[in-house]
C-alpha cells in the first residue's frame, strides 16, 4: 500500500467524521496539511494526481483549488444534469 493510498484512506475516514460544525461531509484543507499528510515537504503535480487517483478510487474527488484541497462524494455529481448532444451543438454553433 503506498502512502498515497493511506493518504485517501484517512481522507475518505474524515468524511464521514464530525468536525468544524458538521456531522460529516465535504472538507477543504491547507496544502500544509496535505503535505504533512503525504509526508512530503513539497508537493509536486504527480503526488497530486497520484493521491486524486487515490482518493476516486476511495469514491471521493480531490480537487486542487490552488491553496487550498476539497474532498467530495462522488455521489455528490450523480444528479448533476447531463448535456445533450443538441445543447452541446447549439452551443458551439453560437460560436462567433
């Protein structure tokens, strides 16, 4: 197991944890904590898409918002609206 996988496991744990005021759910965390996390004292792109691969794998997303990381269900997009092959075409006729 690498520490990428142990990574998303306390990840995908602190999910479903009680903390900041919620009895579990969607948490944003410092890159600080992230490297503490990963063990690391920089992070670089690949320990990034390594640990997001990770964390999907766990059924969650990763993402990097710059300074800062969120981690949510992937059963939070499940009903997300799905964009037609017209609306996606009318879309891109519009293109000037």
């Amino acid at each position: 197991m690498t520490k990428c996988d142990v990574a998303a496991r306390h990840l995908a744990n602190l999910y479903s944890k009680s903390f900041g005021g919620k009895e579990s759910g969607r948490f944003r965390m410092s890159a600080k904590q992230v490297r503490e996390l990963l063990g690391k004292r920089r992070l670089y792109a690949d320990d990034i898409e390594q640990l997001a691969r990770a964390v999907l794998e766990q059924g969650y997303v990763l993402i990097d918002m710059d300074s800062f990381f969120v981690l949510l269900s992937g059963n939070a997009f499940v009903n997300y609206r799905r964009v037609s092959g017209e609306a996606l075409a009318t879309e891109m006729a519009g293109e000037t």
